[in-house]
C-alpha cells in the first residue's frame, strides 16, 4: 500500500452528493481505495439539497465522478447526458462517471448486491425472499432476478410490494404469509433493526433454518438482531458492509479502472462504525 499523498493543483476530485451525508461512510471508504494504489485524488461529501445545481457544478469544475445518494437517485437523472441501460430500467442513478465531460449515470447498487451474495452463494436458481419494496428492494431484485434467481417481494404495504413484483416480473407475498414459503436466500431491504430501535428484526425468528442464507443491508448495528437470530438458527449471514462496500467498489473501478481493495475498504468503513458498537 502507498502512502497517502497530499492534495495538489492535480488533484482529481470525487465527492458524494446527498441530504444528509454528514454520516456518510463513503469518504473514508474510497479515500482508503484511492491511497492504495496511490492515486492523486481526493473523495469529499456534499450535503446538496438543489441536485440540478451541484451537477452544473461538477461539470463546471471537471469533478471526475460522484456517488448519488438519498433523496436524489432519481431526480439526479435528468440532468445527466447518458444513463445506462440497468439506470434507466430501475429508475435510479447512484453513480455518475465523468467521461472528458459527458456526465453518464450508472447503478451500483445492483451489482453491490449480488457480489455481496456470490462471496458466499450463487443465487442463480436460488429461491431468494426480498423483505422491504423500497429503492434498494428495487436494485437488489433487479440484480438477483437478472442472476437467474427466483424472487418473491414481501412487503408491509401490499399495494406497494405488488407494484415492485409486477415491475420486476416477479412474486409477491404478504407478509403475514411468510411461514408457507420454502426460502433459500433472505434478504431485508428495510429499515427494521437499525439503530435506535435495534431489538427489532422484519420476520419471525422462527422461519429460520440452517439451509437459508440471511442477509441484511442494515449496517448500524453491524450484528442486526436478524443476523442475530440467523446466527442461532445455524444460517450463514451477509451483514449490511458487504453490500455498501462492493457498491462502492464497483464505483471505484468505474471511476479509475483500477482493482478495488475490497478488504481495506471494509477495514476503513469498520474503523469509522465505532459509535454503532
Ligand atoms: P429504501 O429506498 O432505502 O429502500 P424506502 O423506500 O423507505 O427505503 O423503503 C423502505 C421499505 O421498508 C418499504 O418497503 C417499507 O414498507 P412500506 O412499503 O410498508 O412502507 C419498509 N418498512 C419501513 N418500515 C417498516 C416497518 N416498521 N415494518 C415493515 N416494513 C417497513
């Protein structure tokens, strides 16, 4: 690993846009990256409100890419010049790549997701029950769905959770109706369990069992009280830094088309995760 230079006139800047980002883990992440290999560069948060504004600002100031985060993955879109394919069908942009002045939009997210299950399973022709059909539910069902899994989409809300099965050509089940389902792959999308109110998990302990995988994408606490149960019922889990980390990653090699140093990445982001042990 290289030291970590210090910024000059050269320096490239990444930065992420979002409301709010004061807690955001991302800066430490891809600084971490970015002094791996050495790079002359830099990686800021922005606490935007007015998205359209600060991608004028990218442009004007040639920032060579950016992270897009909550509330502005879809608004961002229209002020871009080129959205990928797997943007535009999901509706949401969460990375944008500077191309010598063409701003183009790309997810993520859906790549994220699934590289976080393939480290520990293949989720092609997996049964894989979704919890939660919110942006992220929306991303992670796209990504697995395309990976040859099975998808079923239980959701709270039921008009919501069917609107995001019917999109994404998939199964909805409510949620009550959890306990008839043989499930391979778990995985939370909402926020039930994240700090404050962390005794809470989105389903009944007792669905499950050994053979199923569990998932969560809450990172605070990094031990939900679902991983928690899914560590007693003898299920091998996929903690919340999995997924946050190989979004990041694959925007890192988007961005320098560099390897992304996956473990100093997490390293970083646990070192920054105190205050949530
Ligand atoms: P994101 O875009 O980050 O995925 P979101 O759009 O706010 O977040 O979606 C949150 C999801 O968590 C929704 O599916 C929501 O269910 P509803 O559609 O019923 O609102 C779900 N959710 C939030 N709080 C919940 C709770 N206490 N119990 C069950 N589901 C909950």
């Amino acid at each position: 690993m290289m030291a970590n230079r210090s910024a000059d006139a050269e320096s490239a800047l990444y930065c992420v846009l979002g409301d709010p980002v004061a807690h955001s883990l991302s800066p430490v992440m891809h600084n971490r990256a970015l002094a791996h290999h050495g790079l002359n560069a830099v990686y800021l948060a922005f606490r935007v409100t007015d998205i359209g504004a600060a991608i004028q600002g990218l442009r004007a100031m040639g920032i060579k890419g950016a992270s897009i985060t909550l509330p502005h993955k879809s608004r961002v879109m229209q002020y871009l010049d080129d959205i990928d394919p797997v943007a535009a069908e999901i509706g949401a942009v969460n990375t944008i790549i500077n191309d010598n002045g063409r701003l183009i939009g790309k997810n993520s997210d859906v790549t994220g997701a699934v590289d976080a299950l393939r480290a520990k399973t293949e989720p092609a022709s997996k049964k894989i029950l979704i919890v939660g059909a919110g942006g992220a539910a929306r991303a992670i069902g796209y990504g697995v769905r395309n990976a040859g899994a099975q998808v079923t989409i239980a959701n709270r809300t039921p008009e919501t959770g069917v609107r995001l099965a019917a999109d994404l050509e998939v199964d909805f089940l409510p949620l009550a109706d959890l306990q008839q389902s043989r499930i391979d792959i778990l995985i939370n999308t909402t926020p039930v369990g994240m700090h404050p109110a962390t005794a809470a998990s989105p389903v009944p302990d007792d669905i499950l069992s050994p053979e199923i995988v569990v998932m969560d994408i809450i990172y605070n606490p990094l031990e939900t009280a679902l991983l928690k149960a899914a560590t007693r019922a003898g299920c091998r889990t996929i903690d919340g830094l999995a997924m946050f980390v190989n979004q990041g990653a694959q925007q890192f090699e988007w961005w320098t088309g560099r390897k992304a140093p996956l473990d100093n990445m997490r390293q970083a982001v646990i070192e920054n995760l105190q205050e949530f042990k």
